[in-house]
C-alpha cells in the first residue's frame, strides 16, 4: 500500500464520492444525508477532520437501512454509467453507500462490501468506496456476485465506477421514507413554507384557474403579496405541479377549484371572500369555517401532518396533554428518528452536530435552544396547522422560540 493509501481517510473517501453521486447544483429532486459518526471534529486520534469535509458531507443524520446505518444514503436519479439499469419506475432509487479508508489495520475492503451487501435489504442500489489503488480484483468479484457497486476513489477527488450494480426493488421503512421525503416535491431539506397562513397557498390555485395572470390577481384580490412564497408553498402542499413549463393543478388542486365554484359560482367571487380575509389574525377556521375546514383537508394531506398528529394523539393517551416542543421532539425521535431529525432540526453541519451524537442521539440541552429548529416546521406548518383547527397553539419563529414552553398539543382529542 503506498503512503495516499495510507494517509486516504474514511471521511475524506465519502466527501470525494457524495459529490460524484450526489454533485452540487443537481437539478433532479435529490436528498442525501451522511451518519453522525462522521460530524465529530476528530476522525482518528490526533487527525481532526478537515472543516470542508465535514461541511461537505452535512447535513447528518443517523438512518437505519438493512442491518445497520449506512455511511451515506440518500435518494436520486444517477447516471447511466453508475447503474446496470438506467431507470427504476418513477420514483429515483434509495442509494446506500459504505466507505473504507486507512485504519491501522489497513483497508478492510471485504468488510466493506458486505456492509453495503447488507443495505441491499432495503436500498435499491448499494455501494462501496474506497481508495481505488486498494480495490482488487478479488474485490471486485465478490462485489460483482453480492450486486454492490465498488468505487474507486483518487486522492485528486475523481471517482470511477469500477463495478455498477442492478437496481432492486424493495420494502421501504419509516426510516427510507424519511430520505424519500426530503428527496420529494413535499420535503422541507430547504425552503418549504414561507408564509404562515393557509389561505395564502389555498388561492393560488383559484389564481392559476381564472382568467388572467395568477400573480396579478393574487395582489389585486389580496390574497397575498408575497407570490413566490404563495406559489412554493401551494406546490409543497400539492395544490400544483410546479414544473418547467409553469406550474399546473393538481388533483388536489382541482378539488379546490370545485369547492370554489360550488360555493361561489366563480373562483373570481371566491377571490373576492379572500379580500374580507387580509391581514386578519383571527383563526382561519373560526373566521371561514367552510373554507378552513377546506384547508384542513389540504393541510392534514401533506405528508408529515398524519405523523404529527398520531404521535400527539398518542402522547395525550399516555397522560402528556400539553407537551413542549422539546418533549414532543424527543417522544418522536424515539419512535422515528430519522424523520424527526429531517422535519425539525435544521440541516447545516454545524447545528447537526450539535443536536447528534455521533450514534445519533438528541442533546436535550441543544434542544432547548430555539435556533437550532427548522422554521418552515415550527412557525409556518405550526401556524397553518392552528389556523386548520388541528393544533391549539400557532407557531414561532425560531429566535423567538422558547422550545420548553412550546406547546404541541390537539384542539380535538379522540
């Protein structure tokens, strides 16, 4: 083994291989998280890891796929090149990757490619990454027979695919479905909800339906000023398909066309019930009820909402009817890790690492700090949530957030 081999650390190997399978500037819907052993400061006893890989590699998160938790594992459409198979239904692949770098036992390649041999039980496609100067062809078989990609990785930060792998299909855990999540049109990696009040995302799509341009009639009927954040948001709640050509209705956006027209005859008339609405902080569904419990059907249809909702159901069951955010983090942490981590803790490496351990468990002390949470969760979708008549209390920016006083609590208990 020569001494780049020698000196190639695990850390450096998986930064090297998150930007060749998962680069920068990616236009497809792509989310990918590594293991919170690699946010420590120090990766081997007196050799501190170099802060650009660590930033690199963030955010972290400690996801259980298979039999363990994989160095890397995110979801994306890769290349052709990396695959046996250029496509997998409509849904990009779940993605498993183990790294090996020098140890002082050397590099335990075979250890590897079983480890990323055993993600296969619930990623569609598995990889291992090491130094490329260490792969043998010994290597190479027995990862051909197991069906794990190998990749063999330059100190220069070039990465070739040595062995691709077939893609499988395979059960998805709460776990996975975190990843798939964030990796959705509906995830909340990056901005999600701008804006804190339902009825600024519900008549977007009656906007989009009448005649005229949408961002016009939203100002002039005052619906919201703030169009961007509208039109975001509208498409993370799935009321349209914000694609290349402009965005479009969905299902669900339709359905909301129809409730206007069936209540007002025109979405232009129920344009104009929105103009009664502005600037009012009162309850959405006490000041409309009609129309918030519409948008308590759009709201509890996002995914995360279910979630939140039977946990919270389930914490009132077991006597906490009030619990703090900090509480309620920590109940749904034990119960979905990866999820919570995902929906409420801000991704950016350094905050991660204050949360995590690197077995990835909380810190309740991090916790109590409000500026380490995820503002689209606890103001934007909390306050939406209020104004839905699902949950008692309205949401808080992050700095102003006090997490031991917050309330996550029901309106209606069942």
């Amino acid at each position: 083994m020569s001494s780049t081999a020698r000196s190639f650390t695990e850390p450096q190997i998986l930064a090297h291989t998150k930007r060749r399978l998962f680069p920068d500037g990616d236009p497809e819907r792509a989310y990918v998280v590594a293991d919170t052993q690699f946010s420590q400061e120090e990766w081997l006893p007196g050799r501190p890891v170099d802060p650009d890989v660590r930033e690199c590699l963030a955010p972290f998160n400690h996801v259980r796929i298979g039999g363990g938790y994989p160095d890397l594992v995110g979801v994306r459409t890769l290349e052709s090149e990396l695959l046996a198979v250029e496509r997998f239904g409509e849904e990009p692949p779940l993605i498993a990757v183990e790294a090996k770098g020098q140890t002082s036992g050397g590099v335990d390649t075979q250890l590897g490619i079983v480890q990323a041999y055993d993600r296969l039980h619930e990623a569609n496609a598995a990889y291992f990454a090491a130094p490329a100067e260490v792969i043998s062809q010994t290597d190479r078989t027995l990862a051909r027979e197991l069906n794990v990609g190998v990749l063999g990785v330059e100190p220069d930060g070039a990465v070739t695919a040595l062995e691709v792998p077939r893609i499988v299909g395979n059960r998805t855990t709460t776990e996975a479905t975190a990843l798939r999540f964030q990796a959705s049109a509906q995830g909340v990696a990056e901005k999600s909800f701008g804006l804190n009040h339902p009825k600024n995302y519900l008549g977007y799509p009656l906007a989009q339906y009448a005649d005229g341009d949408t961002e016009t009639l939203l100002s002039e009927y005052k619906v919201v000023g703030a169009t961007t954040e509208a039109r975001r948001g509208a498409a993370f709640l799935g009321l349209i398909d914000d694609g290349p050509r402009g965005p479009a209705l969905t299902s669900l956006g339709t359905e909301v066309v129809r409730f206007a027209l069936a209540r007002c005859g025109t979405v232009e008339a129920a344009l104009e019930e929105f103009e009664e609405w502005y600037r009012s902080r009162k309850r959405f569904v006490d000041l409309a009820p009609a129309w918030g419990q519409l948008a308590r059907r759009v709201v509890f249809a996002y995914p995360a909402t279910e979630l939140l909702v039977t946990q919270l159901q389930r914490l009132h069951e077991d006597g906490s009817r009030e619990p703090s955010l900090v509480e309620f983090v920590r109940y749904l942490h034990e119960l979905h890790p990866s999820f919570t981590v995902e929906l409420f803790v801000r991704g950016d490496e350094a905050v991660r690492r204050r949360v995590l351990t690197a077995d990835g468990e909380l810190r309740r002390a991090a916790l109590e700090d409000g500026t380490v949470y995820h503002s689209p969760t606890v103001f934007q979708l909390k306050a939406m949530l209020y104004h839905a008549g699902i949950l008692t209390e309205r949401g808080c920016e992050p700095h102003r957030l006090e997490p031991t006083a917050d309330v996550w609590a029901l309106r209606e208990v069942v």
